[in-house]
C-alpha cells in the first residue's frame, strides 16, 4: 500500500455525541418523588382491627411499583436509551395539535366539575360523555346523549351498590 493510497481512504465516521434526554430524567424524578408521597401519605392511613389486608396495602404497593419504575427509567436513560418517535401511518407528524378540540374538552371537563353536585352524577356524566363524543367528532348527538345517559346511570349504580361509594345524586335524589 502506497502513501498516496491511504490519503484516498474516507476517514473513519465519529460517533454520534450522546444527548442526554432531561425529560426522560425529569419524569423519573417525579415518578420517585410522587411513588414516595404516596408510601408516606399511606402511614397515615387508619386501619381497622377487623380488616387482615388493610386499606395501606394498596397505595403502597403503587408507591413501591412508582419508585421502581423511576429508577428502572433512570437507568435506562443512564444506559442510552431513549425513546422513538410516533411511526404510525394515521399519525401526521408534521400538523400541529387541534387547539380547538382540547380547548373545547377541556370546557366540557369543566361543565362537568361545576354541575356535578347541582346536577348530580347521572346527568353530569350524560352531558360529559356526550360533550366528549362531540368535541371528538360525533355528529349523532341523540345517540351520544342516550349512551352518556346510559353509561352514567350504569356507572352510577356500580358505585354506589357495587362499591358502596354514593354518588351525588343531585337533582335526582329520590329517583335512582
């Protein structure tokens, strides 16, 4: 091999400098920090004699699971990786959002927040399932209202006799 045959040669490519990816650190830190609440707000739960399980059971294990999901995630992007882009086929990465549909869920969320103790769950959660369906493209706004209705009447029931949690009934106290 010549002098002049190795001048010819492409350099060798550099490797790629590793970003380090702060939003990925960013929510592993609030999963730890939010893992770690819940296990300390558990502390102070009261617990029952007659219960063997305990109503502590459950935030802890949600807490520990948050915790571990934070490190596992810190390390990960310690280790380099990170995450990959939307390569759906019905996803257009290159619009923006539609503002006007979130902004609009967003109202429907709030109506529901500000009726439900006046209106109560059934017809509250009508109007929210409905005001969803809506906002996110329905134009069958007698069938959207029949099954808010239907969804809310039945989620009701399911808190309330299934669960044992009472629902604000509100202007339907007496009926359901």
């Amino acid at each position: 091999m010549s002098v002049h045959e190795t001048e010819t040669q492409p350099p060798e490519p550099k490797s790629p400098a590793r970003r380090v990816d702060v939003a990925q650190y960013g929510l592993a830190l609030f999963l730890v920090v939010v893992g770690i609440y819940t296990v300390i707000d558990a502390t102070g739960l009261q617990v029952g004699f007659a219960d063997p399980v305990g109503p502590r059971v459950f935030p802890y294990v949600i807490g520990a699971g948050l915790v571990v999901v934070g490190v596992l995630l810190a390390v990960a992007t310690a280790r380099g990786s990170q995450p990959e882009p939307e390569e759906g086929e019905d996803v257009d990465l290159s619009s923006s959002a539609d503002w006007l549909t979130v902004l609009k869920l967003v109202a429907v969320l709030l109506f529901t927040v500000a009726t439900v103790n006046l209106l109560g769950w059934a017809i509250s959660g009508a109007a929210l399932f409905a005001g969803a369906a809506w906002c996110l493209g329905s134009r069958t706004l007698v069938r959207d209202v029949i099954v808010g209705l239907v969804l809310s009447v039945a989620s009701w029931y399911a808190f309330y006799v299934g669960l044992g949690i009472p629902l604000t009934p509100g202007v339907l106290d007496g009926i359901l």
